[in-house]
C-alpha cells in the first residue's frame, strides 16, 4: 500500500513531456528510464482539467489527458495548460488530416 504512492511520488520529480512536429514523448522512470510516444494521428480526444490545487498552490498549470484506442495518458502540471491543449488539438487535427488525405 505504501509503495504506489510513494512511486508516484518520486516518479512525479522524474517525468518529462516533450512535443515534436509529430508526436507527445513522456520520458519516466525512478529506477530507469521509459520512453513513451503518441503519435498525432493516434490521438481521439483530449481534455484539460485545472483543479483548485493547481490554482491555488502551482500558479496557472493543470493536466491534460490524452485518449488513444488503447490507453488514456495523464500529463500532469503543464505550464499553460489551455495554450498546450489548443496547441495539441491543432496538430492532432492536422496529422488525421494528412493521414486521411495520404489513404485517398
């Protein structure tokens, strides 16, 4: 019981979100390193939530969770998180875009 929290919150201090021209990378791991990558065109749907926490105590971050068709991902405490979402959606849209385009 006491492990998973403590997990989290040590990983917490060792996640790092990139955005590229064609994907999210999460980079996590306390003991390693793991590497994750969502491809633009995999993404179905986000959603950004600010609670009263990161209003009130982290100064204007929030989580944006993205949804594939296999696995939701939570990227938590993004700066800006509003900019990163409308940001994220924009390319998502646009790399289903061009996919649908290329099947034609």
């Amino acid at each position: 019981m006491i492990g998973n929290p403590l997990y989290r919150i040590l990983e917490h201090r060792v996640i790092h979100y990139a955005i590229t021209d064609k994907r999210v990378i999460v980079q996590k791991g306390v003991i390693g390193r793991d590497f994750t990558s969502i491809d633009f065109d995999k993404i179905e749907r986000l959603e950004v939530n600010v609670n009263t926490w990161d209003t009130l105590f982290r100064k204007n971050t929030g989580t944006l969770t993205i949804f594939t068709t296999t696995l939701p991902y939570f990227l938590r405490n993004i700066p800006d998180p509003y900019v990163t979402f409308a940001k994220l959606q924009e390319l998502s849209q646009k790399a289903r875009s061009n996919t649908a385009f290329a099947k034609e």
